[in-house]
C-alpha cells in the first residue's frame, strides 16, 4: 500500500458524515432499497493467478489462515488476519483485495460493530468501490446503519448467492464467506428479538415478519423458544420479558453502538 491508512471516525458525528458521503448505496433505491444491486453483469474478480508470485498473489496467501479462523469461530483471530493483511499486502488496487474487505465486513457486523466495517469499505480505492461485490457489502451496511430491516434481509440473499458463484476466485473461501453471511443474519435477527423485547409490549405478528424477513410459520417458532406468547385471535405477540434476551445464543456479541430504542421506534414510524 502507499501510505499509511486514515484513521476510522470516532465520534457519532463523524460517523454520520462518513456514512452520508461514502455509503453511495445508499444514493438509490437499487443498491439501499429492496432492488437487487447485480444485474446481468457476471461476478468476476480475476482470472486466478497462475504462480504464487502473480498479481493478487499478496492476498491470496491469507486464504487458508482465515479460512482456519472462520472454522473455529475466532473472530478476533479471523479479523487480525485480513486487517494484517489488507494493510501489509502489495496490490492494494488489485481485485483480490476485495477478498479480504469482504471478510473484513462480515466478521465486524457479526461482532455489530458497524464503525471498522465501514472504514474497512472506505479504505478501498476507487477502482473497486464500483465492483458489484463492494456494491453489494456497500448496500448491506448502509441497510444495517438504517436498520432498514427488508434491505438487510435481501441485501444479505444477494451477497450470499454472489459468494457461491462458480467463477468466484476461491470456492473454499467463498463458502467460508457465505457461511459468515448466514450467520451473520442470524446475529441480527437475535439482536433484534432482544431489541423488539426491550421496546415492545406487543406487536403485531405482520409487523414482526418485516423485522425478521421470516414467514409467520418460522416466527411462532422461534418466538417460543424465546418466551413469547401469541393470540392468534388477535394475531398479537407479546415479547418475552427484557431478562430473557440473556439466553439468545452468541452472547459475546458487543452491544450496538447505535442508540437501540431510538432506532427500533424510528423504524417502527418507516413501517407505519
């Protein structure tokens, strides 16, 4: 890389700011909306270099390191790797590179930190911000940033299906990924149950079916394995109490750096 990287905002207000100028997905309904941000167009990085030694090659040696840390489940580890390499690697403008932006991103939003996902995407050079996969991890944070619940659940559809492309440079890895993504909106429908808990007395089961992007049939099912009830009468439920959110799974997960209660009630009034 040329120089050394610009630092990540810190504060709320340069968040915000970064968010409005760098997060073009969220410039047109097609890329922060409901709308598919890949067309026609193939998914192609590159052709696969044909020596260690070829270009993207500085990237492509992370691979199995981060594949072994995404096995395990070691975020911190799987996030060292790709940072270490993203920062140290030649090529910075090479294709490859997405490789590592794309764990980059997915590792941090599974943690729900959005502030590194995004610098992570904001570091790329202009060269690859156009590429349909930084289009589509540029759609996805900006849905998360929003809480634009339908755009995260398809903007996650659409990256997940672009990772499992046959030309993808590295099959291995682009399982690996797409496995992230599945997890991923597993973490984020969790936190939302425990949000929704928090927020909510009772909410409609239409409602929760926007929040979760899951048919109702899925909903009654995993609404009780988290304590609640429903009036089908009414086609009510009621959330749990706030104490139970404590027994969702991945609880190592830091809590949001957005103001929780405020984002739920502002989507609340989007959905109403």
């Amino acid at each position: 890389m040329t120089g050394p990287p610009t630092p990540p905002p810190t504060t709320q207000v340069e968040i915000e700011d970064a968010t409005r100028d760098v997060m073009i997905a969220e410039a047109t309904p097609d890329q922060a909306g409901t709308q598919p941000v890949v067309g026609s167009a193939p998914f192609t990085i590159v052709d696969r270099p044909s020596v260690a030694t070829g270009p993207g090659a500085a990237y492509q040696r992370f691979i199995p390191l981060l594949n072994d840390a995404a096995r395990k489940r070691d975020f911190e580890a799987l996030i060292q790797v790709a940072e270490r390499g993203d920062y140290t690697a030649r090529d910075d403008h090479h294709q490859n590179r997405l490789l590592l932006t794309t764990v980059l991103v997915l590792a941090y939003l599974i943690k729900n930190d959005i502030p590194p996902a995004r610098h992570a995407l904001t570091r790329l050079p202009q060269g690859l911000t156009s590429h349909p996969l930084s289009q589509v991890l540029f759609s996805l944070l900006a849905s998360v940033w929003n809480r634009k619940y339908t755009a995260v659940y398809a903007r996650a559809e659409e990256l997940h299906t672009l990772l499992l492309l046959p030309d993808f440079p590295d099959a291995e890895l682009g399982s690996m990924l797409a496995e992230l993504t599945t997890l991923f909106v597993e973490v984020f429908r969790q936190q939302t149950f425990g949000l929704l808990s928090s927020a909510y007395a009772s909410l409609p089961l239409s409602l929760a079916e926007v929040y979760f992007g899951l048919p109702s049939e899925r909903i009654l099912e995993i609404s009780a394995r988290h304590d609640w009830s429903y009036d089908a009468s009414s086609q009510i439920l009621t959330p749990g109490r706030a104490k139970n959110t404590s027994r969702l799974r991945y609880q190592s997960i830091a809590p949001s750096n957005l103001t929780s209660f405020q984002v739920i009630i502002d989507s609340a009034a989007l959905l109403d």
